[in-house]
C-alpha cells in the first residue's frame, strides 16, 4: 500500500484529484492544502507527497534549499503535477528534490505509473513535459538578473531596486536592459510578461 | 437525468473532476477542452455547460456579447468554477451569461447543488464569491482605460498602443496615470500586475 499526502490548494480540486486516485487499490490518500501539508505529514506517516506546482501554496512551500516533508519520507519522494510550457515551474520543483514530474495534460494512467515508481525509488518524467525540461536547463538569465527581475515584476522602480540590493542605479538599469535582451522581450514589461509566464517569476 | 458538459484545459484535471461529478447518480458528464467545446455541443446535446474560468481557454471562448455553446442549451446554462480573490474573472463569467458560480475552495456537495439548481432555471451563487461580486460591481476602470492596460500588459510600448487606439501619445500617458492612480498602484508595472491578478486583464 502506498499512502499518499495529496497537495493542492483549491479544496474543490483536492476532493476530485482524491476522487480520481482512490480508485487505485494500492493506493491510501490523505488530502491537504500546502498551508498544512507539515502538519499534515508530521500527524500521518505518508510514503509520498504529490502536489501541484501550479498553487500559490507551492512556491512558498519549495524554497530553494529549504528542508521540506517530504525529505525525511519513508519511500521518500515527491511527485508533482505541473503544466507544459512553464520551464520555472520545474526548475522549482527539481530544486524542492522532486522524482517524479506528470503533466497536467496526461492520462489518469500515468499519474498513476509516476506514483508507483516513485514509491519503488525510481524517478518518472512526462514525456511531454521533456521540451520544458530542456529550456529549464538553457534558462539564461543568472541567479542576480532573476533577483533584480522578481523585484521588477512585484512593480519595485529602478531606484527601489537599487535599494533593496546595495546597487548603483546605472547597474540596475544595465542588469534590465541585459533581461530585456536575452528574453527577447520587446520592453520592461514585456520580460517580466514572458518570464512570469514561463515560471521563472 | 442532468446531461453536462464539463470544460477544462487540463485532461487530468478535466478526469479528475469528471470522476468527482460520476459519483452522483443524476448527472452524466460528457467532457471536452475549451477548444472541443463547441464541436461537442454539437455532436452531443447536453443541458448544461460546467466549465473553470481559471483555464487560458476561457477568456478566449468568453468574448463579450459573443454567441456562446451554452446559450441554445434545453435548460440553457453555464455554471462555473472560479477562485476568490479574482473579480475580473467573475465579471467575464458574468458577461457570458453564467447562472452559477462555484468557488474552487467549495465542498463537492456546493458544485452538485449549483449544478442541479441551474439546470431547475434558477441561479446559484457561493457565499464565498460574494465579495468579489461586489469588488466587480465596483470596478473603478473604464472600458477604454482596460483597453489601453490590456495592451500595457502585453508588452506594448505606450507610441505602439497610441498606434493601435489612435490616440496621441500624451492621450495614452493620462490614460496610464489615470489607471496607476485608480488602482493605487506604485507604477505602470504595478498597475498591470495588479490588474493581471485580479482578472482584470
């Protein structure tokens, strides 16, 4: 029996993905939103988390480096549901130490295989999800332009940002126009459009 | 017996909440992707039309005043299932004539029940929506102040979107101090991200 932490935030959601899984035998799910997903693991030993990377919850959850539930698991593994063509998203969730990656496109049948593999210690990838795993790996864009780019889409001025990072305005202002350059992006605004989309903020 | 039809971008989720919906005995969920959506109306009546306002595929079917697959339905409806936090959605649903409106945080039991209200000719409202309704009725943008955001938001330069409305382009800057100082937002950047979550545009 694999017993599952079921992760998402729309409770509706979270009663038909229950819904969608207990229809598998070797299957035990419990349900949680990301808000009380450590609780929810510290009070039911599970063997695995799947979660949707698509919530809000879990960019808060999955901080780069952060220990997180599922780290300590038995079968150890977390297996996330994520939509095709938004490479940050699964840059995040490989980050958050993810084994298994479904796309949110896929046939029930193949959420199902990454979860059993995942509890046998393997890992699964979706292949339509393999194009978004490519373009994850050439994100071009360095760890200071994301910074400086986050700031930008959260609507901080060029002089906010400089604050905020111990900058000169100028090096603010060249780190924007290098952004702009390497998304291909028409403007300000049109990179944090592009790069939103994609995940990357 | 209530025949719907179940709209959602993401096949998974689309199996998952058909899975949900197949648990009550007086409803019979035929399922299709924004895309499919008018071709299956036609191929199979349904009653009504269940669909998520949260799918990119909405706002491309949900034009305003358009002529909609549900409009010649037998007992003609369209329920949805929107977040909170997000009027502009609700005011799009609203525009394509949706007599129910479920929140995504809702119990199963409140979709079945907006389900089976609508299709008896009433409407449906979740308590949990109500503010945004009322956040929706209060919109403080004009029609053309969400024209010249929309294009904002995309990533056009303010001489791009003066070339497109035919305005001057001291005409569009007004127009962006105007809906900078509307949504009380700290700049343009602000305003559209803002804007963008609200559902506005």
């Amino acid at each position: 029996m694999i017993r599952l932490l079921l992760v998402h935030d729309d409770y509706l959601l979270r009663c038909a993905l229950r819904s969608l899984l207990t229809s598998a035998e070797d299957i035990d799910v419990v349900a949680a939103s990301s808000r009380d997903v450590a609780h929810e693991a510290a009070r039911r030993p599970a063997d695995l988390v799947l979660l949707d990377v698509d919530c809000p919850g879990f960019s808060a959850l999955a901080g780069m480096g952060k220990p997180q539930p599922w780290d300590g698991m038995a079968r150890s593994g977390l297996v996330v549901i994520a939509p095709t063509g938004r490479p940050g998203l699964l840059h995040r969730a490989f980050e958050a130490r993810a084994l298994g990656y479904v796309s949110k496109d896929a046939p029930p049948e193949r959420l199902l295989d990454a979860i059993r593999r995942v509890a046998q210690g393997s890992r699964y990838v979706d292949d339509a999800l393999a194009p978004d795993f490519l373009s994850a790996a050439r994100m071009p864009l360095t760890p200071r332009e994301l910074n400086v780019l986050s700031l930008a889409a959260d609507g901080a001025s060029v002089s906010e940002i400089a604050g905020t990072l111990w900058l000169a305005e100028g090096t603010v202002r060249n780190y924007l126009a290098a952004i702009i350059r390497k998304t291909g992006a028409r403007n300000r605004v049109d990179a944090i459009r592009i790069s939103r989309h994609a995940g990357w903020v």
